[in-house]
C-alpha cells in the first residue's frame, strides 16, 4: 500500500463544555500533523448535537482543514435538512458522513427514522455530486439486521443510490474485514470500504459500548484487557501494541486506509499512526 493511495481520517464528536472545546483544538492541531485527508464530526441521536456539530465543522473549515459532517435526518423535515446541508455546500464543505442515525432515548413510537439510502437519494437528488458521501458498513452485522446477507444487501443499496464510500464500525478480528469485503465483492460491490479503528483507552467504557453497538471483543482480548483494568498505562499500552497489529494486517491484506474513532484524545491514535509509519500519509 503506497501512501500516494492510503486514506487515513480522524472522528470527533462535538464537545459541550468550553474546557471540551480547547481540549478538542489541542487534539485537531496534533492529528493535523499527520495530514489527513479530512476529519468527520458525529451527530447526536435524532440530530441532538446539531447545532454543536454545525459549529464545530464551520470553524474547522475556516481553518482550512477539510471536514466532513455526521448527518441524519432525525426530527427534521426535508426542508429543514436541505438547507442544513446548503449552508455546509455554501461554507465549502465537500464531504458529508450519510447515516440513519440512532432513534433517540424517551421518543415515542411515533418517531420515524429515515434510512441512509434515503438520505443519500435525497442529497443527490438536491445537490447532484456537490459531496462525496460516505456511509457505514457493518463487518459484524449491524444489531438490528435480518441476517448477515441482508446487511450487505443493503449496504449495496447505499451506494446504488449514490454514496462514494463506507467507512465500518471499529471491530477487533482481522477476518471480520476480510470476509465482509468478499461478501461485498460477490454482489457487487466495487466502492471502497475503510475500517473503522478504535483505540483502546479505556476498559470499562469500550465493553460498554461494544455490547450496545454489537462490536466483538474477542473473548482472549476481553480476558487480557479485564486484567489490565486497574492498571491505565498498561492497558494504554497493551491496547496501542493490539491495535497497531491490526491496522498493520488490515493493510497489508489491502485495506484502502483507516478511519479512527479518536473520542476525542490525540496521544493514543497518534502513536498507532507513529508505529504505523503514517506520519506522511
């Protein structure tokens, strides 16, 4: 893999507190060393940190930094969310991350959720090829698919309703990737897909948020990790040596490049980078 054709992006969620928001510029200004070829920021559940994450790509925008917003349709009707997406159109941004998003906590059943492929549609219906679209896949099955088969299928509906690229759910088996880009390639499907990377930081919070997304932790890696839980610095550096093997198989086994969940915290993403001799990707 030559670093001309290696992708390598970095993801932020938009930060609440004035202390999150000078943290969260520290960390832009040391990940942007690493040249990305851009940075996404999440959208809360139903749309909730819209305005947040509005601000938040605007400002990195103006700085020159190529930036692609989280979106889905949440509450919003389309009038609402078209002119949400002219102002980033307006603003220069020219990428955009497509999802359905998460059905938000207390909303009652008659909330109605709109699909990535319909948000898709209805960005190229308004907008032509004014973004390149990425949108998610999901190697280990999204939690609420049918079947595995199923979910490729309509990962392939995503893209033929114009999306560019899939960006996956992080996930720690090699063979996860793998397999899901043959199933992908049996039907089809042509469009690059970038793995998903999350650091290990810490214990507690990444089981917590496995068992909810449906991302395995190999029960080996669960055990290893358990015995690292009171100890931070070796469970940082445990972690950091477990996924710099994996972003180097994933390459090595032709990954297009990588897409990292930062939460928000330059050090253990930049040393994954660092070992993976990425620092002019």
């Amino acid at each position: 893999m030559s670093e001309d054709t290696l992708r390598l992006s970095f993801e932020f969620f938009p930060p609440k507190t004035d202390e999150g928001r000078a943290k969260l510029a520290a960390v832009r200004d040391t990940l942007a060393t690493f040249e990305p070829d851009f940075f996404s920021v999440t959208y809360g559940a139903g749309g909730s940190t819209r305005d947040n994450t509005k601000s938040l790509v605007k400002q990195f925008n103006d700085l020159g930094t190529a930036v692609a917003p989280h979106l889905s349709f949440g509450g919003d009707d389309e009038a609402t969310m078209k002119s949400l997406i002219e102002e980033y159109r307006d603003a220069g941004v020219e990428r955009i991350v497509a999802l359905r998003g998460d059905m938000p906590s207390g909303v009652g059943g008659s909330y109605q959720l709109v699909y990535a492929n319909e948000l898709v549609a209805f960005i190229r219906q308004h907008f032509g090829d004014s973004f390149e679209l990425e949108v998610a896949a999901y190697p280990e099955v999204h939690p609420q698919a049918k079947s595995y088969d199923d979910d490729v299928r309509y990962l392939k509906g995503k893209f033929d309703a114009g999306a560019n690229n899939a960006i996956t759910q992080y996930f720690f088996n090699p063979d996860a990737y793998f397999y899901f880009m043959d199933a992908c390639a049996k039907i089809g499907i042509e469009n690059p897909i970038y793995p998903g990377i999350m650091p290990i930081i810490n214990y507690r919070n990444l089981t917590r948020f496995s068992d909810n997304c449906g991302a395995d932790i190999p029960r080996w890696l669960r055990r290893r990790l358990e015995s690292f839980e009171h100890d931070p610095e070796a469970l940082r550096d445990f972690g950091e040596e477990v996924v710099t093997e994996l972003c180097e198989t994933l390459l090595e086994g032709g990954a297009p490049g990588l897409h990292f969940y930062t939460m928000n915290q330059a050090e253990p993403v930049a040393n994954i980078v660092r070992n993976l001799g990425l620092e002019e990707a």
